[in-house]
C-alpha cells in the first residue's frame, strides 16, 4: 500500500509540473488554458506538501526539520537564482548594456524576490512561500492545540481574504500592480492562504490518501459545474495566489478542492491499474523543470517559433537533461537539485547492551 500511495502521490506531482509549464505559454489559446490551471494547480502543490508534515516536538527537533527544508529548497533556489542571473547578465553584457544601474535596480528585485521578480524568475516565489508555510505551520502545531490551530489556520484565510481585497478596490492599477505595492519580500504574505492549503491537506491526509468512489464523483460534479459556469458567463472567476487574487470567499476553496479531489482521485485509480513511470520521472526531475522551463523557453524563442506543444516539450526536456547532467556530472549536483537527506543520528549504545 506505502508503495502504491507514493506511486500516485509522484505522478500527481508530475502531471502537476505539466501543468506549470503549461501555464506559463506566453502565446494566445483560443480556449481557456490557463484561467482554469490556475484555479487548482498551485493549491494542490501546498495541499500535497502538507500530506507528509510531521509535528516537531521540541525545539531540537524543530531546528532539524527547519534545517532540513531550507537545504531541499532554499539551497535549490539560490543555485538556480545564481545560475539565471548569471546567464542572463551575460547575455546583456554581450548585447551591449554596461548600465551599472540597470543591474543594480535588477539585483534589488531579485532580493526581494516573491512578486516583484518576473520573466524567467516566474515561479521562484512557490518555493520561498513554501518554506514560510513550513516553518509557520512547525510552529503552530509545536505550540496549539488543535483547537487553536484550527482558529488560526481560519484566521489566516479571513487575513489573505481582506489582504486581497485592499489590493483589489483600495491599490491602483491591475492585479500585478495593485500586489506590487505591498512591498513585502519572499511573497511571505501568501504564505497566509498558502498555510490554510497546506494544512488541509495534513489535517484530512486520510482522506486525501483514498478519495472515495462517493467523493471522487462529489468533485467531479462540482469542478464541471464550476467550470460551465465560468464558460456560460455566470460567473469569471480567477484565482492567482502569487498576485494576491482571491475572488470569492467560498470558491476560493470548493473550486480548488474539488479539482484537486478529481486530479488525486483519477491518479489514484490509474496508477493501480497502470504504471505511468513517464510522469513519476517528470517529477524525479521537477525542481529542475520548475525552474528552467521558463528560461529556456526566453532562450530559444528568438530561435525557433513553436506552439503550446514544442513550448511544453521544450520546457520539460532541456530541464531535464540538466537534471541528470548536475546529478550525474556535477559535485553535489543532487544536493543543488534539492536531493538532502540528513544523517540519522544513531542512538547511544547503554551499558549492558
């Protein structure tokens, strides 16, 4: 059963990562695509990350577990954020631009990172929330009860809700720009609605773990129905956690939920019947898509001219092949591609024993 779960678990992720790189196609679709990728995906990212948590009982184990997500995620994201720039300004400096302030205003953003960072830094915000959400959530079940997480985790989503609507009726300009102006580095203040996500999915991880017959159906029903909805023009709703846009105080959690159910539950009931290795290896090699994707399609599109398809091929197989040319290759190259498993602590031998 352990095996058939993380089976499931990995070719959701892998489908998911799919998704991400979908999203982000720059060019014009006649249907949808991305309106409705957004609705769920990145959701589902924080409610799947929430279905391992475990509580940290002291302070040591506190700093262990804290330790260890800042080495698988934060040690991956300034490789990378290194790596990017450092393209990036060499393909400035040979176009021509020796703007010492244009790299100074540039390096500033990328300080600040979250929002503020656009262009081939797209989805670096996902993994400085995510690690807010951990150490956030690591205190929180450390220090309350059940009751009072409960309490919080709902304090937290009328937050986000009230957050989003300053951006949206009291901030000037668009969604991107209204965001803009809360000058809050990390996208640390998504973490708000991002936790109530992530502790869904570790409050109800035995329902997560074998979504029923009764409510796979549920969430099939009720994600069609949210999307003829939005298609016939009864309602347009949008959902962009990385720009603050919460639409709507319920949907923001039936739409996300009953999507996430449907994705879950088909992957489930797929993997038991077939192996689907080719998503399980898409997400081996997830943090290296996530991203790369975007780079290397800013790298190749003066090249080459490609649809929705060769975008997603293009965004999966270059990051790919870097993936296991850095763990092959490269020293430490797991470890930059976050692969950190800390060392078990052996327990001291007692006298007698």
């Amino acid at each position: 059963m352990a095996n058939k779960r993380l089976t499931w678990v990995d070719v959701t992720k892998g489908f998911l990562m799919i998704l991400v790189v979908i999203g982000h196609y720059p060019g014009e679709l006649d249907f949808p695509l991305s309106k409705y990728i957004y609705w769920f995906h990145m959701p589902a990212f924080f409610l799947m990350s929430g279905l391992f948590f475990k509580e940290a009982k002291n302070r040591a184990e506190v700093g262990d577990s804290i330790r260890k997500r800042f080495m698988q995620l934060i040690v991956p994201y300034l490789f990378f954020l290194v790596v990017i720039t450092g393209m990036r300004y060499g393909i400035e400096l040979g176009s021509g631009n020796t703007d010492i302030q244009w790299y100074l205003n540039d390096l500033w953003k990328l300080v600040v990172g979250g929002r503020f960072v656009r262009g081939a830094y797209g989805v670096f915000w996902f993994i400085t929330t995510l690690f807010a959400v951990f150490v956030i959530f690591t205190e929180i079940t450390r220090h309350f009860g059940r009751k009072a997480q409960l309490a919080i985790i709902a304090g937290f989503y009328l937050l986000a809700h009230a957050e989003s609507l300053i951006a949206k009726y009291v901030l000037s300009g668009g969604t991107v720009e209204a965001a803009q102006q809360i000058p809050l580095p990390w996208n640390l203040d998504v973490a708000l609605m991002a936790t109530v996500y992530f502790a869904l999915g570790y409050y109800l991880k035995t329902f997560w773990m074998d979504i029923s017959g009764k409510w796979f159906t549920a969430g099939l029903v009720t994600a069609a129905a949210c999307f003829a909805m939005d298609a016939a023009g009864i309602f347009d709703y949008r959902l962009s956690m990385k720009f603050l846009r919460y639409d709507h105080f319920l949907l923001d959690l039936i739409i996300p939920l009953s999507c996430t159910i449907v994705v879950i539950g088909l992957f489930q009931r797929l993997t038991a019947r077939m192996p689907l290795t080719w998503l399980q290896k898409i997400e081996t090699h997830s943090i290296s898509v996530m991203y790369l994707h975007i780079f290397a399609d800013i790298v190749l599109n003066d090249f080459f001219t490609y649809g929705l398809i060769g975008f997603t091929a293009i965004g999966l197989i270059l990051p790919i092949l870097v993936s296991i040319v850095l763990q092959k290759f490269v020293p430490y190259g797991k470890l930059l591609l976050g692969g950190f498993r800390p060392k078990k602590k052996r327990k001291p031998i007692m006298a007698g024993d």
